[in-house]
C-alpha cells in the first residue's frame, strides 16, 4: 500500500535539509520521489567509516560524475557533521551539484557547530501520516490510539502496532539518546520519558517534574530540548500580545504522534472510547498536529500558540499572520456546549474568525462561533482557504 506525501520534493530545484522523526518515511520520499545520482546511507557501518576517514572522498565523487547540477542524497548526515563542510565546497563549485541531507537529529549538527550551509540550502520537515494524505485509509479511532507513523499506520493488526510503537519509543531511546550521546545520564532521562508522556498537552512546570525525575530544572529543559532537536516533540508557545510575556511564559509540549505519546503512557491495550477524557485529549492532540503539519508543509507565515488566562479560561489554538488572529476551540463531541475559553477571549480580542473543531456532521454557527466539522477544518487548512 503507498501513500502519496504532501511533501513533493521532486520539484525542489535547491539544496535542501529533510528532518523528521526516525521512520517517518525520509529514505522512501527521497527514494520514490527524487532522481538522484549518488545515494550515501550514513546508517550503513561500510560507508559511515568510509566518509568519516576520508569525508573529502565526497568531492572526488562528485568530480568523477562528470555531471554538471548532479544529485546526491546524503541519508542522516548528523552522523558525520563534518561531511556539512565537503557539501558546501562541492555546492559552490563548477559543478554545482544539489544535496537532499536527511537527518533525524539537529541536535549532533548543533553540538559539533556543523556546517548548516547558510543560505545554500533551504529546510523541509516530514511528520507522520496526516489524514490529507491519508483520506478513505483513516480511521479516526485507529488514528488517535495508534497515530500516523508510516510502518505503525501500514501494520494490520493492532496487537502489531502495539509492538511497533512499544519497540519505536525504547528504540529511540537506544539509538537517538544513548549512540548519540546527547545526554550523559541516561537513566534519568529514561525516568524523565516516561514522565514525559503525561506531560503531553500539559503547560510544563520544570520545577515539579525536576523533583519526580530527581534532576535540577535545567536538566529538564535539557530533556525536553533533547526532543525538540530529534523532532520526537514541539514547544506550543502561549499566545499574548505582549512579546516581552512571550518569552518569559511556559510552553505546553506535544508528541509529534499520538500513537508515541500513548506509547509512553503504556495505555496502548486501553480501549479508546467516544466521550472520555482520554479520547477528548487524544482528539485535541490530533488536531494540533494536524496544523502544524499542514502549516509545515505550506510554508505559511503564520504563528501557532495556545491561549490561557490566569484562571484557568483556555483557547487550543490561536493561528496569527499579520496582526490577524483566528480562535479555535477543539471539541471531540458533536454538539460542544461550554466555550468558556474561546467566548472569554472574544471579549478582549478582535478575532477574523472564531472556530470549534469538532465531530458536528455539519457547519453551523451560534453567537458568532463557527461549529465546523473536523473534517473541513483539516481540509481548508490544506487548501489555504481557512487562512484567508
């Protein structure tokens, strides 16, 4: 079964950056989508060893193609940052030759100040499965529990998904964090994970988990940063109008997939049902995700943030461009009765649009709300026309 992505990369006529989780699919977009002359697998031991003994080794390659504006696809170049510096001198050469650079971990490049090509080369990010490109395969109840991770998704049976994502997270843990070497104490950032996908959704107190963990504060900062570099979650800023308040508040973290936070949590056997807390958190995660995805792959100028009021009032979504704000509210019932939050915020702010994401089968409006079904909402965020 193939699943057409978003991301069409074959039309890219520039170096390039590719980042995204492991196994969200990078090597088979690159592979499937992307004519390409040389091919560099830097999970493969042989050429690893290879490019880190001779990386200038690139460049001969490179001249022995005889090709002017040749392809080459550099598959996890953070296991050699320093390959970065052979990149730019072959981009800058007569032969002018373009890069696909996929890589998992920012954080390595970050670490040993890599080469980032600054202004050579632009950044793309691939997430999991969205339903745009998911359609007639999606299962809303499926989707939530398991999320949209390529092989995860693609898996028939539930007891096998199970599995994949139970390997998926220690895997991570293994391969990402400990080969890595992007923390020294590992067994706390172990406890620290598996705190962590409570924390999904959650306005982060550094503080109260510093002390379940048994780490200072900074070392969850660390923690949390660690997962923002390797793509496996985002920071939600909190929306104020006030820049200066923007920086000084707490975020709320997301999981890139719904399927790894319920992993974390070891809920996977727990049955999801309709009008639960669990089901009402999951369907929020998804809907968040959703928009960064979409707002990712468009390229849209537009800022995403949460709002909440010092007593408790809350907006899960607030999409800014240009001074203009867009409200939404996400709901997993079909007909939401209490909009505290987003009719609070309507007060003190002049809104374009006022929006609840729900399972209503039909748009209708009450009091200058839009009820939209969740369908609709992904699907004009894709066309751009929720943001004009």
């Amino acid at each position: 079964m193939e699943v057409k992505r978003t991301l069409n990369l074959s039309k890219i006529n520039l170096s390039c950056f590719l980042f995204g989780p492991r196994q969200t699919g990078k090597t088979w977009l690159l592979k499937h989508t992307v004519r390409y002359d040389i091919y560099i697998d830097l999970l493969n031991e042989k050429e690893r060893i290879r490019y880190t003994k001779n990386p200038s080794i690139l460049s001969s390659e490179i001249i022995g193609l005889k090709k002017k504006n040749a392809v080459i696809v550099i598959d996890e170049v953070q296991k050699i940052p320093g390959l970065l510096d052979e990149v730019h001198r072959a981009i800058e050469s007569d032969w002018q030759p373009r890069f696909f650079l996929t890589g998992s971990s920012a954080r390595k490049l970050k670490r040993n100040q890599a080469n980032m090509l600054g202004g050579r080369a632009v950044t793309f990010q691939l997430f999991p499965f969205s339903y745009f490109e998911l359609r007639e395969l999606f299962s809303l109840n499926r989707y939530l529990q398991y999320g949209g991770l390529p092989n995860v998704f693609l898996a028939e049976k539930n007891d096998v998904k199970k599995m994949l994502l139970e390997s998926y997270v220690s895997t991570y843990l293994k391969e990402e964090i400990f080969d890595e070497a992007l923390t020294r104490n590992l067994p706390a950032f172990s406890r620290f994970l598996d705190l962590a996908g409570f924390e999904n959704g959650n306005i982060i107190n550094y503080s109260n988990i510093a002390r379940e963990v048994g780490v200072s504060s900074n070392s969850i900062k660390e923690y949390f940063n660690i997962l923002v570099d390797t793509h496996i979650g985002f920071f939600l800023p909190p929306f104020f109008k006030s820049h200066r308040k923007k920086l000084i508040s707490h975020p709320k973290f997301y999981f890139a997939d719904t399927g790894i936070s319920f992993a974390l949590k070891k809920i996977l056997s727990v049955e999801l049902t309709e009008g639960t807390p669990l089901f009402g958190d999951a369907f929020e995660h998804f809907i968040i995700l959703e928009t960064k995805k979409a707002l990712s792959y468009l390229r849209e100028e537009i800022n995403l943030y949460f709002f909440r009021t010092s007593d408790g009032a809350e907006v899960d979504i607030i999409l800014e461009k240009h001074n203009e704000i867009i409200a939404v509210e996400i709901k997993s019932s079909e007909m939401p009765q209490k909009l505290t939050g987003l009719k609070s915020f309507l007060k003190d702010h002049k809104v374009k649009k006022a929006l609840c994401v729900c399972r209503t089968p039909r748009v209708y409006e009450q009091n200058g709300i839009s009820f939209i079904p969740w369908k609709n909402y992904v699907e004009q965020l894709y066309g751009r026309m929720l943001l004009k």
